[in-house]
C-alpha cells in the first residue's frame, strides 16, 4: 500500500473502476481502537463497501451516515 514517495496507495474499486477503496477505522464495545475496520469506495454512485464485524466479513452495503 505504499507509494515509491512514501505516499499511501489505495487499491482501485473492482466494481465500479472510477473509484478507489479507503479504509476506515472504528472503536470496539470496550473502546479499544479498530483500525481498518472497513473499507469504502471513493465513488459516491458506486459506493462499495466491505466490513468486518465481530469477525463476519460483509460487503457490497452502501455506507450511510448513521441518523
């Protein structure tokens, strides 16, 4: 995931091309930092996702805002 400049690289979206897949992080029930918890594409009309949940790996969830 490294660039030659030290710069991250992310990989492109599989689904849609135009986007790139960012991970994000969350916080676990005790509080503990999850680092690459989920990753998204950059691409608001493919909006791919994939995640990890209490070890169950899901994907293909638009990732929304909560309300």
């Amino acid at each position: 995931m490294d660039g030659t400049n030290g710069e991250a690289r992310f990989p492109n979206c599989k689904k849609c091309g135009a986007g790139v897949l960012v991970p994000l992080s969350d916080y676990g029930q005790e509080g503990a930092s999850v680092p690459y918890k989920a990753w998204a594409c950059t691409n608001p009309d493919c909006g791919f996702s994939l995640r990890i949940d209490k070890g169950d790996v899901t994907y293909g969830r638009k990732i929304q805002q909560k309300q």
